[in-house]
C-alpha cells in the first residue's frame, strides 16, 4: 500500500461487504477481484456483469461556447454529435502525446459530459481550465487558436458527487427491462438517455470496454448503493456478477481497447496507437494536430499492434522485450493471460517495418524468448 492517501468510491463498502479483494489503482482503493477474474471474465462473456466505474471522472463543459471551443481541444469531431449521442476522443499536448482518451457525451445544445480516466481526472480538469483561460493561444507550438470566446465556457467536475457502474454482456437488455420497465427502450449503441429509477434521475449510455453489449450508468454519489444492489439482485436470474479491475482488464485486452498509463501515454499520440479513426484532421485546429498531420503523412516509426504466444508457458507482461531475428524490435505495453483464448495475449509497440499482420516475433520472460505472431485486431471474437 503506498503512504499517500488512497480514495474510495461510494461503492467502497459494498465491496468490503461482499468480501472482494481490494488494491490501490490510480490512487484509489479498487476492486480487483469478487471470486476469480476467469469467472468474473467468462460471466461477462456469457451472462452479465458489473463493475463499479465511480473512480472515472465526469467534466462538465457548458456554455454557449463550449461546443466550438471543446472542437479546438478534442480530437474527434464534436460538430458530428447529435444531443444524446456520444464519442470516444483524445485529449492531447502540444506534441500529439495523448494526455487522455476519453468519451465526451452532448448532453444538451451546449452542455457536455466528458468522462475521463481516473488516474488522470485532476491532470484533465487543470489542461483544460488552463485553456479556458488563456483563451486564444496561437504562439503555441501546435498552434493553436481558439475558436470560442473563452469567457462563454463554464468548465467545472462532479466527480465527487457522481458515480457509476458497466454492466456488460449478451443479457444486458433482459436486466435493462428488469430494472427500468418492459415498457422502456434500451438506448442506441453511443446514445445516452435520461431515465427515472427509483424516485431519482440517472443516465444510462450504451457503450463499453469489455467487447459485449452493455451499459454504464451515471447516478449521484448518494444513490450509488441502492443502484448496485438493485442491479445484482434483479440480475440474479441472468447470472450476474459483480466484477473487478482484473476482469476488466483482461476482457478489454482480448479486444485489443487500449489501457491509458499502459498503452496509452503522454509520449505516443493517436496515430501510433493504431487510433487514427478517432482523430479528424479536416477539423483545421485542434491540440496536437500538426504532429498528427506530419505523423499521418510521414508514417509512425512504432505501432501499437496485437499478439498471440505460440506456446503454453509464462504470460506476457509490461515492458518485456520484442525481438525479431535477435534483434530488440520494441516493448509490451499490456499482456495476460486470456481466459477466452487459454493463450497469451498482449500489445506491444514495435518499430514500423516490423508492425505486419502474421509477422514472428519472440517476447523476452524471465530471460528467455517465447515465439508470438502478430494478430489482427480484436484478438477475440464471439462464434
């Protein structure tokens, strides 16, 4: 346990009470498994599971501005967002290095929902109310050059007073209809809806970081409990599972979603990560978008690519060595060992040349070199 203070979520006792195995993550004190990751994994896979999501950050962005304004910062197009409907998007430095990957929800005309990662929710509250108020910054190396009058931006978090829950897997609609009516539409995929629960609001976005179908759910701080319990018990009859960090972790690497703090930092910008698709360079400013263009134009010296072990053995790990020919070629970001696939399974970046579909490499443990192929994404896909 490290010395500095760790937070909790307003889930943190429901997680002691139902005896789950508790580690600091991003300053937190999270839940990292209930009974087993493989059987909180294969539960999401086959049932439904749920995972407390409260650490998660959620900036508001609102004002008459803000639309504008949030298009010089983001990197996707936020002129394409319907009220209702989400985005996932990048926030980035000066140098295209990815700050944060997050999705930015319109919530009405001119009001925004960003929900941002944990680790990083101080780091991205702090980038952008420093934007806020410098306003027009074209001397910037990047520059950029504010669209909106800054004055008519209203930034502000209500992480603290917030929560939120995923529930994830194929029977997400039968426990949707248990909870808000028969009678109640499951939200489009990316759409977020306002719904009565309880004798209170939450809101309910059709999205996901496991590859299956699901939901999360946004409630405030104090109806946190009474949500998570509803859920699993109405989700009793579907099998449910309440799930931790490690699930989450190994569920989203079979689908190859990256993990920020792994692969995802401040040194690697979208394009190497494989993530261009969520970046519009039509849009003529944004954060980073000169290295972006010069990337796109000049090709990533490194990829972020997917692979699979060949053989039975120890599992891939971050930082671990990629050779090609006895010749060090890259590092594994994230690696496990998949319970779907019974396999090791990891993402690495490697130089350029080598980032092929198919291609053999060997990742270095504890000394000795395990053979790999590098895998089109996702790694896993349901029969």
């Amino acid at each position: 346990m490290s010395e500095t203070a760790q937070k909790t979520t307003p889930l943190y006792q429901e997680h002691v009470r139902r005896g789950a195995k508790i580690i600091p993550f991003g300053g937190w004190l999270m839940p990292v498994q209930y009974t087993s990751i493989i059987e909180e994994h294969q539960a999401v896979r086959n049932n439904v599971g749920i995972f407390d999501i409260s650490h998660m950050g959620q900036l508001m962005v609102e004002g008459t501005g803000a639309r504008a304004w949030l298009n010089t910062i983001l990197t996707n197009n936020i002129d394409k967002l319907e009220v209702g409907i989400g985005q996932y998007t990048f926030l980035l430095n000066e140098r295209g290095g990815i700050i944060d990957d997050l999705i930015a929800y319109r919530i009405d005309e001119e009001k925004f929902l960003l929900v941002v990662n944990a680790s990083r929710t101080d780091e991205d509250f702090a980038w952008l109310e420093k934007y806020t108020e410098e306003g027009r910054s074209p001397d910037r190396p990047g520059g950029l050059e504010t669209a909106a009058p800054c004055k008519d931006v209203d930034l502000s978090s209500r992480s603290a007073d917030f929560g939120g829950v995923a529930i994830q897997g194929p029977r997400i609609a039968e426990l949707f209809h248990a909870l808000f009516g028969e009678d109640v539409d499951l939200p489009p995929r990316n759409h977020i809806v306002d719904l009565e629960f309880g004798g209170t609001n939450v809101s309910v976005a059709r999205t996901g970081y496991t590859g299956e179908d699901g939901v999360e759910v946004f409630f405030r701080a104090s109806d946190a409990a009474k949500f998570w319990n509803a859920a699993l018990e109405k989700g009793k009859a579907f099998g449910i599972k309440p799930c931790g960090l490690g699930a989450r972790d190994t569920l989203r690497l079979e689908m190859c979603y990256p993990l920020n703090g792994s692969d995802l930092s401040p040194e690697r910008n979208p394009i190497e990560a494989g993530l261009g698709f969520f970046v519009d360079l039509t849009k003529p400013n944004f954060i980073g978008r000169d290295v972006l263009l010069r990337t796109r134009q000049s090709g990533p010296r490194e990829k972020l690519v997917p692979f699979r072990m060949k053989e039975k053995g120890p599992p891939p790990r971050p930082h671990y060595s990629v050779f090609k020919n006895g010749e060090r070629i890259g590092e594994v970001t994230s690696g496990t060992l998949s319970p779907s696939l019974n396999w090791g399974v990891g993402m690495a970046y490697v130089s350029a040349p080598h980032a092929k579909i198919g291609a053999q490499i060997d990742i270095e443990i504890r000394e000795r070199k395990f053979p790999a192929t590098i895998e089109k994404k996702p790694l896993y896909e349901k029969s």
